[in-house]
C-alpha cells in the first residue's frame, strides 16, 4: 500500500502543491510531477553531479533528497536561469562562448553548481572555481573550459557590480 502525503514545493518561484510518495525523490518530482527535465538523472548516487539543483541557494544533488525534505524551500532549476523571453544569463552566455558544453548532459548541473557557488563566493579564483568543479562529472570537456567560463562570468558580475557602486558614489 503506498503512502500519500501533500506537499507544497516552491520551484523557480512558482508554488504547487502536490500528493506524493514520500519517498520520491525532488530530481523525480521535478521530472515527472512538474515536467522539469532540465535537471538530469545522471548516476541516481549523487557521484555524478548530474542532477544538481539549489535549495534555498545552495546546490544539492536531486537524486540524494526526498521532495518531502524540501517542503517550504526555495527551490532552482537550470530552468530558472533564462529570462522569460528566454534569452541566456550570464552564466549560459559564459558557457557556449568558451564551448563549457559538448554533449550538454552535465551541463545543467554544473551550470546550477557555478550560480550557487557564485552567490555564495562571487571573489572566487580560478583555483577555486577549479575545486568545486571537480564535484561534478564530465565525459567530454576535461574541465577546463567550464572553469574558464565561470571565472569568465564571475569576473564580469565582480565588474558589473563595482559598476553599479561607483555610479551610486557619484550620483
């Protein structure tokens, strides 16, 4: 006999409620339940880094948390990065100009992985930057151009922002 329980799960700011096994796990509740297959089922062990997500900012591996646990989180998807009208973030952008992406199936993960890194470190070096990724999996780009392209984005978002500080200094 299966179990039931209602759940309510913000996913890229948008509220559902929904009636799940408990033992369901987020990455299979995005998929299936919400239709979010952005978000890959890579090794279901949480090796891979494949089905990397944020909740509440922080990136968690979808495949290791049951939707239950999240219940009342902030959760993201790489659904969330684009802008409605679809145009790429920053960080999208980043990766297809230094080619961080080959047959693509790491690349969500690793692109939820750098924007919750990012927040939490936006100083990050390419050392840095170079051990986090080494959490995630890659077949085929053999790292360095996805480092590249987050030192890339990290550095125009750090430009961005003393940008914006020192136009409000002189206002």
């Amino acid at each position: 006999m299966s179990r039931v329980q209602l759940v309510e799960l913000t996913v890229n700011g948008e509220r559902h409620e929904l009636a799940i096994e408990p033992r369901r796990t987020l990455v299979d509740v995005l998929r299936h339940d919400l239709g979010l297959t952005g978000t890959h089922v890579g090794c279901e062990h949480g090796i891979c880094g494949a089905c990397t997500v944020l909740v509440d900012g922080a990136p968690v591996r979808g495949c290791l948390v049951f939707a239950v646990q999240v219940e009342g989180g902030e959760i993201r998807t790489v659904e969330s990065l684009a802008a409605p009208d679809g145009s790429l973030s920053d960080l999208q952008q980043a990766f297809s100009a230094h080619h961080a992406l080959q047959c693509g199936f790491c690349t969500p993960g690793f692109l939820m992985l750098a924007e919750g890194y990012l927040a939490e470190r936006p100083e990050a070096t390419k050392e840095e930057i170079r051990e986090v990724v080494a959490s995630n999996l890659c077949r085929c780009t053999g790292y360095q151009t996805i480092v590249e392209a987050i030192d890339d984005c990290a550095g125009r978002r750090r430009a961005a922002l003393q940008a914006r500080l020192d136009a409000g200094r002189s206002a």
